[in-house]
C-alpha cells in the first residue's frame, strides 16, 4: 500500500507553522491519520485490497482494488469508518480532561461534520452512493451524484463568497472539492468502459 501528503496540504501546515499555530498543525495532522486509520481497519476488515491512501485537507482518500464490486454492505461501512474513529477521539476529548481538549474536540467536530456532508468524494456521499446503487447502475448512481456534488459545491461558493474575507478558507477547500469531482466526473465514463472491458475479459 503507497502512504501519501496531498500537495494541498504543504501551504497549510506552513500557515499554520508561520503563525505560531505548531501544536494545532500536529493536532489536525493527527486527527486526519486516526480518521483515514478508521477507513483502513475497516476495508481491511471487510477484506478490501487498499492500493493507496492520500491525506487530504478534510481527511483523505483510499484507492481500493475493484472498489465498485465489493458488496453494498462493505462500502457503506469503509465509508463510514472514518467517521466513527474520529467520533470515538470525540468522545474520549470530551469525557477525558487533560492540556489541548478543546482544540482536539474542535478539530474533530470539524472533521466529522465536514465529511458527513452529502457530497463526493466525502464519506457521506460515499456513503449515501453505496446504499443508492443497485447491481448494473453503479456508474450511473455515481454520475449523478457526481453532478449533484458539482452543483451543491458551486452553490456553497457563491454563498459564502458574501461572507469574504473570512470564509476564504472555505471558499478554497469548495474549490478543491469542485474541482475534484469535475475530475471524477469526465473519467467516470473512461472508469465504466475500462470495467465492462475487464469483464468482458473474464466472461
């Protein structure tokens, strides 16, 4: 399995580093690898094959080995691993006190609202995908969430560009997300024929 930084994420941490905000830039840091480490335990749990794994500004992205014809079950539930270890350090910041708590039960709400969203690539939509996809429309239940994200990501730029300067750092991470699923979006047919090519192979 190859482990990876998104390049996104360099001008972030060296904000942070320059602004004095070190232990914040190791708390985030931590939280996203406990939070991919969910996804992990989970795919392998459930006896998915992980190619790689990239850390992401709102937490990362696991590449899996024929992703699409694992079980209904098995995607729903890698896609929500994520999100249950970062409520479980959620729930322990909050029960446990002890220096940092309140920067730690930050990050994690943070994380766990940002990735609950029903948008692609974030587990909520990963997760609303796998339940709305049935044998044969895969790719084309992902298609049209594609575009619901695409359309749901632009609307949230224009909102919050009323609220400039303060919503910059939202507007940016939008526009990460909307030009990821842009990406996704016009290889999704390239990602369908090479499938049904493979398949074709073995039958």
């Amino acid at each position: 399995m190859k482990f990876r930084l998104h390049p996104v994420l360099l001008p972030l941490f060296l904000f942070l580093i320059v602004t004095g905000s070190i232990s914040m830039y190791a708390l985030i840091f931590i939280s996203l690898l406990i939070h991919e480490a969910g996804h992990l335990i989970t795919a392998y749990l459930t006896g998915m094959r992980i190619r790689s794994c990239t850390i992401m500004p709102y937490g990362g992205e696991i590449v899996i080995w024929n992703r699409h014809q694992a079980p209904k079950k098995d995607r729903f539930l890698v896609a929500l691993g994520g999100p249950v270890a970062t409520l479980l350090v959620l729930l322990v910041a909050t029960l446990v006190s002890f220096p940092g708590d309140d920067q730690v039960i930050r990050i994690q709400v943070a994380l766990l609202v940002l990735n609950l969203l029903p948008i692609l690539p974030l587990d909520g939509g990963q997760a609303i995908c796998a339940l709305l996809e049935t044998e044969g429309s895969i790719y084309r239940t992902r298609s049209l969430f594609l575009l619901h994200s695409i359309l749901f990501l632009s609307a949230g730029i224009i909102l919050l560009s009323s609220g400039l300067p303060n919503t910059l750092p939202y507007i940016l991470l939008a526009i990460f997300l909307l030009l990821q699923n842009i990406s996704a979006f016009r290889f999704q047919k390239y990602e369908k024929a090479f499938a049904e090519r493979k398949l074709n192979r073995l039958t």
